[in-house]
C-alpha cells in the first residue's frame, strides 16, 4: 500500500505566503542581511506594527528587567516569553541593530554571547561593560500582532582614586587646619563621609561633572588638641558600586610640655626638720622639652638645695627651707611648669601631712585643714544658738497669759449670779474694801 504523502501547497496560499523556510532565513542571516519578508509588503507593515506598539504595555507576552552593573563586569540580558508559540525572538542594541536573531548573533562584537536560547528565552551576556553600553536593549516577538520590550542597561563607574590632602603636615594644639578629600570620576556621584577616630565629623561637598563623570571634593575644618595627635582622620566613600572605599591621614600635632613634680623621699609621712627631701620633675611635650630647669618662686634657692637635672634634693631641712619650688620644662611650642609648696614641721609634728599640688601651669597650695579650728567655730555656732533658744523660750513662757481684764475682780466670793454682776460692776473697789485681820 502506497505511503500516504500531505498534500503540496498550493502556490500564493496563506501558509506559504506567511511562514517562510527557516532555512531561508538563516541563509540570509549568515550573508549578513536581515530576513527577508514573505510577502511584498510585511516588513514595512511590520516596522509600523512595532512601532506603534507600547514598549511597556499591559498584555505583553515578552517579559525583562532592567540591568545595573559596575563597568567592567558581566551584564546578562534575558528576553522570555511567558506563552510560547514558537515565534521568533530577536535582541536589539540602542541603534537597533540586531544583537541575536534567536541563536545566531550578526553583530560582530564577540563580547556578546548567548548564554541560553530556547522557544521562551533568549539570553545574552555581554562581557567589559563599559559607559558606551549603557542603554536600551530591545527584545521582539515576531507575532501578530508584534511584541517589543525594552530593558535598560545602567553602568556604575567606582571612584578612579581617593586622596586627602591636608593643609599642614604638623599642626600646633589649638590651631584650625584644613583637610580636602577627593573622589575622582565616578558615576553617580560620590557622598563623602568624615572620621575623626569612631567619631562622625561633618563636612562640605562639591560636585563637578565631567562629561557623564562626577568629582565630588569634601572640605573638613578641625580644631586639634593634643588628645588628636596620632589619631587617624578617615575619608569614607558611599557608592552603590563599591564597598568600603576608604583613605586616611594620621594627625601630628606639636604642644606645650605638660610637667608634673613628684615627692620621692620622704615617702610619706611630713617633711620634718633634720630629714632629707627628693623631688623629681617629669615633662612630656611634642617636640619633648629640651630645656628643664629649678628654682624657688619669689625668693632664691637655698645654697644647700642641690639640683640634678630633673631631680632636687635637700639633704637637710630646716624653716628657712619654707617656700614654693618650680620645675619649669619648655619646647618648640612653649614653656609651662609646675609648683611644689614646701613646709617643714618640728621634729615631734604629728599631723596629717600637707597635700602637695604639681599641676601645670598653675601654683601648687598646701591643702591641709585645721579640723580644731573648724570644730571650735561649730562648736560656738552651736551654743549661740542654744543660748538664743533659752532666752527666747523664758521670754514667751513669761508673758503667756498675763493679759487679763480687771472688770471680773471680785466675781469669785459672790454667793450667786446677781452678786456676782453686782461685785463685777464694782470692780476693784470691792475687792479694796475686803480685807483680813489676824491677831
């Protein structure tokens, strides 16, 4: 029995006329033209149709999403079709020149390469992203009515280079100095940030464009002390396409020596007379003092006193000893200096010692306090007070209750109420007139 063969196509029907051989078009896909229309007429009616449809309409078949990527990297485009019906997919650059024609690509750029090509996608990779590549990519549907859908391409341009410049390497404590920092040709535009160790400081950004590239320049005023010196000002940089970009500069600033006088004999107890006395002078600045010197404030030094460098030392004390010594220390920056009062007790003293203050800069004071003294003003505070309590409380006992009237005078002996008013009336002539004899 004679195999069953279909039916030939009728010359100009419907099915040859609307489907062309797809060996066909991909003979003229690989000599470089676009495919040709199978009838007069539908590549011009397929342009309008694609033309008039909307890029993101409601409806579509065709399905993308946007692409953001840091220049340089990989960006994949995907066109999918949610309900396929074996139509053609095609991917187009921003000048609509044809990137893949389902799996065959007729744009000679290699760094365009198919990553998965099916009924329902068609995805493409495209390698060393660079700002040139940023755009509108768009997918088509050759249906009827056509689909078009397109996605963007947003390429993000990291910091070429980060620096801070300063405006004095070394810095004198008390001084306001002036660093910049700069965040070259980056897109989009950079947000500086500032640090002063972990604490957040505020500065003031500037930003030029170039072309498509952002410089973005941020000013930080800073008043340094001495805490500041060796501390790290840090440059933090916040852009989406880079993490943790940073730069920073240590600061150097010079200050004043900060002196400091210490008692090493005697230990503790007083400084009583007959016995020895050591003092040390210790200094720190930036530059370290190079000048350090003794001498007794207001009067001259003792002959016996010696001095050693930092060191003094009475080997025998005595009252005449009495006064405030000074340990002065100077730099580069300045001079300060620190203060120690000396008392010399008897030899049976036996109070508490005095408190020696060495503070820079400011003259030390003996801070003992005579507890006697203190208690014996109390003491006579107290017993005024009480005196005045007494005299008070006698005063208000006294008068309490001596204000009577006399109109009642001679009340108390009538011998009922008539009486009474009667001798009341008579006020204190009655009272007069009764009188006692005793023989």
């Amino acid at each position: 029995m004679p195999a069953l063969r279909s039916p030939e196509p009728v010359p100009g029907s419907r099915s040859e006329a609307e489907e062309p051989p797809r060996r066909l078009l991909e003979l003229q896909l690989s000599r470089g033209s676009a495919p040709a229309p199978p009838r007069p007429g539908f590549l011009r009616s397929l342009c309008c149709r694609f033309s008039d449809v909307s890029s993101q309409g409601d409806g579509q078949n065709l399905v993308t999403e946007d692409v953001t990527v840091v220049e340089g990297d990989v960006a994949t485009i995907s066109c999918r079709v949610k309900n396929s019906d074996d139509s053609v997919i095609q991917l187009l650059n921003p000048n609509r020149q044809t990137i893949y024609f389902r799996d065959f690509r007729p744009l000679k750029d290699s760094r365009f390469q198919l990553v998965n090509f099916s009924n329902s996608e068609l995805r493409v990779s495209l390698t060393n992203v660079s700002i040139s590549d940023e755009g509108r990519y768009f997918c088509q549907l050759y249906t009827d009515p056509p689909q078009e859908i397109y996605t963007t391409i947003t390429v993000l341009v990291p910091p070429r280079n980060l620096v801070i410049d300063i405006e004095k390497e070394t810095a004198v404590e008390g001084e306001e100095i002036e660093l910049n920092c700069t965040a070259m040709a980056s897109r989009p535009a950079t947000t500086i940030r500032w640090f002063k160790g972990n604490k957040e400081l505020t500065g003031k950004s500037e930003v030029e464009r170039w072309s498509d590239m952002y410089t973005v320049t941020s000013q930080l005023l800073l008043k340094v002390g001495r805490e500041d010196d060796g501390v790290p000002v840090i440059c933090l940089v916040d852009h989406p396409a880079v993490k943790d970009l940073q730069t920073q500069r240590y600061l150097e600033v010079m200050y004043k020596p900060q002196v400091r006088v210490s008692q090493n004999y005697p230990l503790q107890g007083l400084t009583r007379e007959g016995e020895p006395l050591e003092l040390t002078c210790t200094a720190f600045g930036k530059p370290q003092p190079t000048d350090m010197r003794w001498l007794r404030v207001d009067d001259e030094m003792p002959q016996h006193v010696v001095v050693s460098g930092s060191n003094l030392l009475i080997s025998n004390l005595n009252k005449t000893d009495n006064g405030t010594y000074r340990c002065e220390a100077s730099n580069a920056v300045g001079k300060s200096h620190a203060d120690y009062m000396l008392f010399v007790y008897d030899t049976t003293a036996t109070t508490e010692p005095a408190v020696h203050d060495s503070r820079a800069g400011e003259e030390g004071a003996i801070r003992s306090v005579d507890h006697a003294v203190v208690g014996g003003v109390v003491a006579v505070v107290v017993f005024a007070m009480l005196c005045l309590l007494i005299i008070l409380g006698r005063y208000f006992a006294r008068h309490k209750g001596t204000y009577f009237t006399h109109e009642a005078k001679g009340a108390d002996d009538a011998a009922d109420a008539d009486t009474a008013i009667i001798n009341a009336e008579g006020g204190q002539n009655n009272s007069e007139e009764k009188k006692e004899y005793f023989i």
